[in-house]
C-alpha cells in the first residue's frame, strides 16, 4: 500500500515529501502521466532543473553538496555565503574588542 492523497483544486496532486526525498524529486522536475486501465504511472523525467529557481532553460547546471544548481543561483549561494562570513568576522571582532576593553577596567 502507498500514500493516499486526494486530488487538490485544479486537479493539482501532491507527491509526500518522504517520497519526494527519496527520490530527488524538486519543483521544476518534470513528472510523466502515464494513464493505464485502472491506474497511473508516475515517472520522472530525464530533464534536470535547479533546485533553486525550478529552470533547466539556457542556465548551466552543476552540482553542488549533491543537489543540481544552475551557475545564476550558485553564484547568490557562494555571494551570500561569503557576505554572511565577513559579518561572523566582523562580529567576532567586536566581541574580542567588547572583551578587551572589558579586561582593561
Ligand atoms: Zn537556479
């Protein structure tokens, strides 16, 4: 036995998170219907997008910590990680001089 689910608004049909997981599933992924007697078969489709921005067009695809990320998106991942770093640094000074001046009285 699977998941159940029921159909949402406009026909829209959720896949369970553990499944999704599972089986590296992301929003942009393209989804097959396949419509048999009695059932239908889901599959995932070759295609590739970023897990970031859901797009496979015209950006080109890496992977990154095991997750496939356009370069457009690695680029605000990598900017943000370095931007978040300088403010630790900067903190982190701060703290060393509070401590500092704390000493000195
Ligand atoms: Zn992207």
């Amino acid at each position: 036995m699977g998941f159940v689910r029921n159909i949402e608004v406009e026909g829209r049909l959720s896949i369970p998170k553990e499944i999704r997981d599972r089986r590296q599933i992301y929003c942009g992924c393209e989804i097959i219907i396949k419509p048999e007697v009695g059932k239908l078969i889901l599959s995932v489709s070759d295609s590739l997008n970023c897990i970031f921005c859901c797009d496979n067009t015209d950006l080109e695809l890496v992977y990154f910590k095991g997750k496939i990320v356009c370069k457009q998106c690695l680029n605000i991942v990598l900017a943000n990680a370095t931007a978040l770093k300088k403010i630790d640094e900067t903190l982190d000074m701060e703290n060393r001089n509070t401590n500092m001046i704390k000493m000195k009285k």
